[in-house]
C-alpha cells in the first residue's frame, strides 16, 4: 500500500495513511487511520480533509492530536 503523507493547511507532516475507513461496503470514504512515528494509531474524519493528491492536506481548523515522548498513553 503506498503510504500517503497526511500534511496540515501549514506544511506540517503529521503522519501517513495507514488504512482506510469506508462507509459500511461500499468504497465511500468515512476516514483515514493515520500513523505517526512512534504513536497509537488515530483516525481522521472525512470531513477534516482539504484535498486528495500525492499528499491528504487537512482543513485550515483541523487539530492534529498532539504528544510529546514524556507523555503516556
């Protein structure tokens, strides 16, 4: 599976697309799993996505979950 790299409206990587959610059985997209280096998986709301290219860029008002290596999960 290619890895598409999930970028915020800034530029910033925040993770890749590990796989997808579909609506129920048919090939409509309801989210992304996204994987971030060193991090639990997350899912990403079809809504919160910009555009679908080489890259996935999320909306201007999205908030990518943030942790820092101190913190437990």
């Amino acid at each position: 599976m290619n890895k598409y790299k999930i970028i915020t409206n800034e530029g910033e990587v925040v993770g890749k697309v590990k796989d997808f959610i579909r609506k129920n059985n048919s090939n409509d997209l309801s989210g992304l799993v996204v994987k971030k280096r060193f991090w639990k998986n997350y899912s990403v709301d079809i809504t919160n996505i910009k555009s679908f290219g080489s890259s996935i860029i999320l909306k201007e008002d999205y908030n990518a979950p943030k942790k820092y290596i101190w913190q437990r999960s």
